[in-house]
C-alpha cells in the first residue's frame, strides 16, 4: 500500500513538474480577496455569511491552504470558542470538539458527542474519526450554539459542517506536493470535469506521512514512532442533472490510517501506599521508570505503540425544483468505520496496566425536505431518521499487580473475565425528527425567523465487565422539543443586526466505563440548554468587516463525565446529570484592509462557563467548577500581504496566530488537571506565476515547536497526559492547475 501510494504520488509531481498550460485568469487583490462576498449554507437555505441570524464562522479552501489547516484539529485553532482536542486510546484519528464550553472527551459507543460534525450534510455519529483531513474541501462552516431545530440531537454546542467541492462543469485537474522536515511527504490529485451534457465528476485522491516525535524505547522492533503519521484518503462524486429541474448526486469516500500512538505520559500526583490498592493505581512505579523524555513510551508490549482506523461512506442526494416556489431534496446515507488503539497507562515498562482497544459502529440515515421561497418568506421542513449500531472492547495485556492478564477480547467473548479491565459494550440508536423553520420580511429591513423540531431517540445497550455476575441489558427512551426564535434588521446596505434564543437537545445515555458493577450501568437523562444572543454583522467600513456575537447560555440536567477513583478502581468513568451551568461570552472576528494588498484577519472569544447548580448526590463536582477543555480565551490574527512582481507574477506573504489559555483537562476541578495555555505561529510565503496556475509556497507550522496538553485526566495517584503532535515544521508546497 505505502510504495503504490509514494509512487502514484511521484507520478502527479513528475506531470506537474513537466506540463505547463497557459491558463488565463483574473487576478484580485488582497483586500477584493477579502471581502468577497461570502454565502453559507448552514441554515439549509443558501444565504449570505452577514445576513445569516446566527453565530457563523466560514473557512474557505484559500484560508485552510494559507493557515496550512490539514484536519480537523486545525480548523479548531482559528474559530473563536472552539476548542478541538483528543485522548481516545491514543488514536489521532479522533476528534473532541467544544464549543462554548460543550463537547465530550469521550469516544466509547454509549457517548454522544455535544457538538455535531457533518460531512456534506450528513451527520458523523462517532467522535473516532471526526478528526477529518480537508484536501479538496470548499469550505468548513462552524455554528456557534445550540442547534436544537435544524440539526437537532447531540448539537447541544453548535455543529461543524465540512463542504467539499462538488461535481460541476469546470474542466481541471490540479496536483499538489508537500516535502517538509520531519520526513514529511504529502500530496493529491483533484479531478473536475463535465463528461457530457448531463454528466460531471469530481474525484480526489490525497496521500501524508510524517515521521514521530518519540520511541518505544523498550521494544525492540517498533511497528511504528510515536506520533507518526501516514494515511491515504479518496473521495469520487457524479452528478447527473437528469433536467432542468432534477438532478441527483452520488459521492463515496474513504480513508486508511495507519499511524504511531499520540504522545502520552503520566505524572505522578502522590506518595503511593502499596498496602492501599486506591492509593494509586500503581504502587511499584517510580519515577525513574517512566522515560525522561515525555515523547517517549516505556512499554514493553508489542503493538501497542500503533494505531489504525479506517472507513467509508457513501451518500446519494436528489434535488428537484418543484416549481418556482417549492424544492424538494432527499439525502440518503451509509458509513462505517472501524478502529484499534490502546495506551501503556503506566507509561513504563513495569505492565501494570496496559490495554489494548477496538471499536467500530455502521450508521445510515434517511432526510427528506420540502423547502419553498415566495417573495417576503421562506421555510425549510423535513423529516429525518438514523441508525447507528457499534461496539466497544477493550482488553488489558494485564491491569494492576493485583489481577490475572486475561488478554484482548474477541469475538467468542464468554461471561467470565480475569482481568480487571477488560471490557465490551454493545449498542444500537434509532433516532427520529421532523422540523420546520421559517423566516418572514416584514419590512425590506426587518425580518422575524423561528423554528420547532421533535426528537426521539431509541438506545439499546449491552455490556460485559468484570465486576458484572452476567451480561447486563439496558434500554432507554429520550425525546425533546426544540425551538429557536429570531429577528434580524438591515441598518444600512452593509450592516445588520440580529437576535435569537434558541433551545438545544443533547440525548442521554449510559457510562462508558461502569467497572464499579452494574449498578453503574444505568441510564442518564438527556441534557437541555437555552441560549440568548444578539449579533452584529456587516462591512462596519469600507476596509473594515466585521461579526459580533454576545451571548448567555443556560444549560440544565448538564451531563459531565468524570473518572471516579473511589468508585471501583482509577479507571472508572462516570456519567452525571451535574445539574446546572451558565456560559456567557462574547465573540468578535474582523477583517481589516490596510491597503489593497495588507489585510488582516482576527478572531477572538472570551467565555465565563462554569458549574452554578449540583444535584443531590452527585460526587465529585462542586459548584463554580468549570467544564472541561474550555478556553476562557481564544485568539486567532492572520495578516496577508501580496506583491505584484514585474514579471506578472505575485508574491504573498502570510502569516497566522492561535492562542488558547489555560483550561480544565475535566469537569472536577484539580489543579494537577489544568492545561497550560499554549501559543502557535506559522507562515506561508507563496509565489504564483503569471498565468494564475502554478503556485509554489515555502511553509512553518508552529514555528516555535510548542509542545503543550491536549488532555489531562487524573486518576489514582497520577494523571494521564496526552500531548500535542503538531509540532514544528517547514518545508515546501507544490500546486499545477491543468485545464481539460
């Protein structure tokens, strides 16, 4: 697979590098380039970016190639109050995405995620693999806030909807190259072309290695580095425009991901007793046994060093113009995915809890709309449903000096268990809507929106633990009535301003690690939130735009996962209705245009989100604690600069800031818990020829090689830290447009 992927790719830079193709094109300046105008489709309809009365924030290619965004994780640096990390056994496939203070670290079966991540329109259901890669994506929209009526269940923090390039008309292939430090090599192909009248296709093809950052200094044939990268993804898609008014799409996509573990390692928190089995969860370890280099891993078990996911999917859509006033449109979908990980816990040679996991789910959804346009109002409707059925197991090579190894579950798993951590959780979603949202004008500069959707959803779970006498059933029923209200106004032909409050619905569930026994295993209620918002959109000048959010979010019965060391063992996590909690904040991007060819962009978030209420009972939150992964501060300034050279050619010059401050590695409040506050500066400087279609670009990301958390989880007697992988890197970029 890697020498056909290197020489496919060694075949694309070699056409590149010897075909040229004249190819005229207009050319904009740097301040045109910014102030373009922007439409969205995040609302369903086709609308303008500053029109849109909501909190939207769109990332277009241009801006992902300059600000050298290559997945998820990325887009998350740039959108203030976003905040998109991982833990998940250590796999880099997997994306935890908050917004407002509202996501899941989490990634076992029975855990929904806070905010939803779209492909095209169709909903990813797993955190584990969310962690998308964007070659050939159009745009990246982020809303901000609970999307109760439009998007409905588990989009409690806002949703992110990755757009790709769409079959059309335009005959092109355009290869791109990377070659940078840390053995970087990367590069894809994009195809768009008509085949004939009523026939076009898109297809894409992208392959990225990179070396790691740490060894598995005590095996003695790794498989693979510690945070090494290597992954091939394809997407193909055709349209068929059967007539004027009717047009279907097919798209199917995939990827293959076979990489080295994320950086992890512990740190020991306490004196450990080793007559007290919760006073720490490993009383033989000391300091001297876990590597002096934090990129390294100490292990000793074979394998578990690397990490693979792999998936794809498919989506057939139908479009049909019933009219002038009605649109109909049917979205049909099927994904599957699977993935193996695992972390060494204790991070040392000792074994004392080392486990391997393996999870996959298969989904399908069906949506239907009827959407209508008439001359001062326009709704969208429709009636959606899902499935999801996927599993959950875990095995440790052993777990505490304690128990017996008991080895990796499989598939002839019985009800008896000898190690402390194995485990397997089984289960299956049934998911029902139907919504319509609507906005009327008033007045040429008033318009009133608002919208109402009923959700339903079906859970039936299963699991096997240790601590379990036999295999414990559970089922679960959830439904919510979600609405948002709005108005917005035209204050002049550039500036509007808006209000909402909407009503957001994130569905209950069960723990994911109940090791305490089957007590645990019980069901927790769904989570509500309202939010308040006023916004002000618009070209506030000539050379200034700008987006204004201020905001208050309440949230009740709020479920926060935490591990519970005094309930079964370290490794325990549990799932509670916490109560509730308030987020209030503000949120301010800008783009200004110094000159024509001197522009700069920012964003930045501020957010006070914290614990205001806690049930009886509930262990281990308090009130004022924060949410976890959650930012007060989050700053983003990408200037640009573009020269006109005498050869016809330009020059630009591009630069980008991201700054997150400290947070919270989980929702209860420990100092050993807190994140440091991290800071990332990378650079573009991109020369295009005269005839628009070859460009070549020198690159940095995070220049000043910050190594900073990407999640902290304390347990007994120490707390798990994963690491960043991004680290710094520089090198070359290669793009050839050719006509067809």
């Amino acid at each position: 697979m890697k020498l056909r992927n290197l020489s496919q790719l060694s075949i694309a830079i070699l056409a590149a590098l010897t075909t040229s193709i004249h190819a005229e094109e207009a050319k904009t300046t740097a301040k045109q380039d910014a102030f373009e105008k922007i439409e969205v489709t995040a609302r369903k309809r086709t609308e303008s970016l500053f029109e849109s009365p909501t909190a939207i924030t769109s990332i277009g290619a241009n801006l992902i190639d300059k600000a050298n965004m290559s997945n998820l994780e990325d887009i998350g640096k740039y959108v203030p109050n976003l905040n998109i990390t991982r833990y998940g056994v250590g796999n880099a496939a997997h994306a935890s995405v908050f917004i407002r203070g509202i996501g899941l670290q989490d990634h076992i079966i029975t855990t929904d995620p806070g905010v939803g991540v779209y492909l095209d329109g169709v909903y990813l259901g797993r955190q584990m693999g969310s962690n998308l890669s964007l070659p050939n994506v159009e745009r990246v929209e982020v809303l901000r806030g609970p999307q109760g009526t439009l998007y409905g269940r588990n989009t409690l923090g806002g949703a992110v909807n990755v757009i790709t390039k769409q079959p059309g008309d335009e005959g092109i292939i355009t290869t791109t190259a990377k070659v940078g430090s840390r053995g970087r090599i990367a590069g894809d192909v994009y195809f768009n072309n008509a085949l004939s009248d009523d026939v076009s296709m898109s297809a894409s093809a992208s392959y990225k290695t990179r070396d790691g950052v740490g060894e598995a200094v005590n095996l003695t044939n790794p498989e693979k580095e510690i945070g090494e990268e290597e992954e091939f993804s394809g997407r193909i898609a055709l349209k068929w425009q059967a007539n004027s008014d009717l047009a279907f799409t097919f798209s199917l996509d995939g990827v293959d991901n076979e990489s080295g573990q994320s950086p992890y390692t512990i740190e020991l928190t306490e004196p450990l007793d080793p007559n007290d089995v919760f006073n720490g969860d490993f009383p033989l370890l000391t300091q001297d046994l876990i590597p002096s280099d934090p990129d390294d891993l100490g292990t000793t078990v074979a394998g578990i060093e690397s990490t693979s996911y792999s998936g794809w999917g498919t989506s057939f859509t139908a479009d049909w113009a019933i009219n002038d006033t009605y649109t109909a449109k049917f979205i049909s979908s099927y994904r599957t995915s699977e993935y193996e990980g695992g972390l060494d816990d204790d991070a040392s040679p000792l074994n004392l809890s080392e486990f391997p996991e393996e999870g996959g789910a298969d989904q399908y959804s069906f949506e239907v709309q009827l959407n209508a346009t008439f001359d001062n109002m326009d709704f969208v409707s429709g009636l959606y449903f899902f499935n999801e059925d996927g599993f959950t197991r875990s095995g440790p090579f052993v777990f505490s000096p304690f128990n017996t190894p008991n080895g990796l579950l499989n598939d002839g798993v019985t009800e008896s268990f000898g190690g402390y951590g194995d485990f397997e959780i089984n289960q299956e979603t049934n998911s029902y809507a139907a919504y319509i949202n609507a906005s009327y004008d008033l007045t040429d500069d008033l318009t009133l929106g608002g919208g109402l959707r009923y959700s339903k959803d079906e859970k039936d779970a299963n699991a096997i633990f240790p601590s379990f006498p036999t295999r414990k059933y559970v089922s679960a029923d959830f439904d919510a009535v979600t609405w948002d209200i709005n108005a917005s106004y035209q204050l002049s032909n550039n500036m509007n301003v808006y209000g909402q409050v909407q009503k957001g619905y994130q569905t209950g569930g069960f723990p994911p690690r109940p090791f305490g026994g089957p007590d645990q295993f019980v069901s927790f209620d769904e989570t509500k939130a309202i939010n308040y918002e006023i916004g002000l959109k618009g070209q506030v000048h000539e050379n200034v735009s700008m987006m204004l959010a201020v905001f208050v979010t309440d949230y009740t019965d709020l479920a926060l996962p935490f591990s519970d060391p005094t309930s079964g063992g370290g490794f325990v996590t549990i799932v509670e209705n916490a109560g509730q909690s308030k987020a209030q904040g503000i949120e301010l991007e800008t783009t200004v245009a110094i000159t024509d060819d001197f522009t700069i962009r920012s964003a930045v978030g501020y957010l006070d989100s914290e614990i205001t209420e806690v049930s009886e009972g509930v262990q281990g939150i308090g009130k004022g604690d924060s949410p976890a992964l959650t930012p007060r501060w989050t700053v983003m300034i990408a200037p640009s600069y573009f020269m006109d050279l005498s050869n016809g050619g330009t020059l630009a010059l591009n630069a980008n800031y991201s700054f997150r401050s400290d947070m919270q590695g989980q929702s209860v409040f420990n100092k050993s818990e807190t994140i440091d506050s991290r800071e990332l500066v990378g650079f573009n400087i991109s020369y295009t020829n005269p005839y628009g279609d070859m460009e070549v670009t020198l690159y940095g990301e995070n220049v000043l090689n910050e190594v900073y958390d990407v999640g902290r989880l304390q347990q007994s007697g120490f707390v798990g830290v994963m690491r960043s992988n991004d680290r710094s890197e520089f090198g070359l970029k290669f793009k050839k447009d050719f006509e067809l």
